[in-house]
C-alpha cells in the first residue's frame, strides 16, 4: 500500500512541477525578455488548456482509460521536451522551441495532470482518499518548490530538458505498477480494492490450471 502511495506521489511531483516551470519561466521564452512577449507567452499557454483538457484529458481517458492516458501524454510531454531543444524560428518571433514549450508541453501537462486527478482519486478506497489527496498536495508543493529552485539559479534549457526527461521516465515506470481504475465500481474497503487488483491474477491462474488439466 505505502509503495503505491510514493509511485502516486512521484507521478504527481512530475507533472504539478513541469506545469508550474512553464508558467513562472514564461520570460525565457521568447525573442527579448520584455513584458509584451511574457504577456503573449501566457495568453498561448492559458489558451492551450481548453483543448488540453478535452482531448488530452477527457477524450483520452475515455478512449483509452485513465492509465493509458497518463502515459500517452507523458510520452508527448517527452518528446515535445527534446523538440524545445531546437530554437530554429518558424514564423516571425516564433521559434520550435518557443511553441514546444507554451504549447506540446503544455498541452501534454495539462491531460497528464487531468487523467491523474481522475485516476489516483478512484484506485484509492473511500477511507483514504483523503490521505491520498493530502499525499498528493504534498508531493505537488515539492514539485513547485523544485521548479522555483530551477528558475532562481537560472538552470539552462538543456539543464531543464534532461530533469524534465528523467522525471517523466521515473513517473512513466511507476505508472506501469499502478492499476487502471478504467470501469471500475469504485472501491469502498480495502479489502475490494485488494480484490480488485487480484481478481485478474486469480482468473489466470484458474485458466492455466484448467489448461493444464486438458492438456494432461
């Protein structure tokens, strides 16, 4: 139960953190650091949260369950990651680096966070969702600690880039040791919620036992 607790906690640090770098870095981004282009980052990256949260959160999870949704936009969080290492310009005074940031990144932050929400708060019993959401803020508030630190010592893009990497690929591991809550009747005990998690084991092991049996 505890190890679930931390991989939940780690998978909330990751995204809470890169969410919050991105809106307190906003002056980084962009042809000149004055307040015009910090007030176009914001409108972009404040714009991308609509979309964000109806396809990368609500359709995703809809098609696909709450787990495979937070691992599709962690993979799209890394890969628009790597693309912001590129500061070739497209259009004008947008740069790849500029729309990978404040809009791929973003957008895949903003589904991770919204599939997790949903998800953590349903594989936990009624009991100890409260603990969880505290759990939760906790490792959140590290998370913003975290990106604050990164931004006062004004850690290079690459420097940001290999954290926001290896953050994602350690939340991506944990995730995979988590049960998709996808059609579940929400568990009131922890006794369901064990049934529920070896429910599937147990079926398994009955087939390849009958299986057997045919064989012999």
């Amino acid at each position: 139960w505890y190890q679930r607790r931390v991989r939940e906690a780690v998978v909330s640090t990751q995204s809470t953190g890169v969410y919050y770098y991105i809106h307190i870095s906003l002056r980084r981004y962009g042809p000149e650091p004055t307040d015009f282009y910090v007030d176009q980052n914001f409108l972009v990256a404040a714009a991308t949260e609509v979309p964000a949260a109806l396809l990368g959160g609500t359709l995703l999870c809809t098609l696909t369950g709450r787990k495979v949704a937070f691992m599709i936009n962690c993979g799209l969080l890394a890969a628009t990651t790597v693309l912001s290492l590129l500061t070739v310009s497209l259009i004008d005074e947008w740069s790849v680096q500029r729309g990978a940031v404040l809009v791929g990144m973003k957008f895949s932050v903003v589904g991770a966070r919204l599939s997790l929400a949903l998800w953590t708060s349903e594989i936990a019993p009624t009991t100890l969702r409260p603990l969880l959401l505290g759990l939760g803020l906790a490792s959140s508030a590290f998370g913003v600690l975290v990106t604050s630190v990164m931004v006062s010592l004004a850690a290079s893009h690459v420097v940001v880039v290999v954290i926001v990497l290896s953050v994602t690929a350690v939340a991506l591991v944990a995730a995979t040791q988590l049960p998709d809550s996808s059609n579940w009747d929400l568990p009131h005990s922890l006794n369901s919620l064990y049934n529920k998690m070896h429910r599937g084991s147990r079926q398994q092991l009955q087939e390849s036992e009958v299986l057997q049996t045919a064989v012999l």
